[in-house]
C-alpha cells in the first residue's frame, strides 16, 4: 500500500534492489509483459468510434 512507502522503506530496501542486477533484469522483462504497447492507438480508435 502507499502508505508503507516511507523514506526509512526506501532507505531499507532500495539500495540492495539497485544492486540486485539479476532481479532489475526480471523486473524490467515483467514490466514489459505487463504494458499495453499500442495503448494510444487503441484509446484513439476507440474515441472516433465514440464519436461517430
């Protein structure tokens, strides 16, 4: 939750992830696997139709 988010979390956990290249590797590959890469154009198509 955002409220767990604080500066001493940060302080706690962010450096040893950064450090972690294995896992920012995997982290990125899920991020990618998560998006939607034609979101725009979806969104787009989807207000002409709307439109019409």
């Amino acid at each position: 939750a955002d409220k767990d988010l604080t500066p001493a979390w940060v302080h706690d956990h962010v450096p040893g992830m950064l450090a972690d290249h294995e896992m920012l590797a995997e982290l990125g590959r899920k991020a990618w696997e998560y998006g939607i890469r034609d979101a725009a154009r979806i969104m787009a198509r989807r207000v002409l139709q709307l439109a019409q």
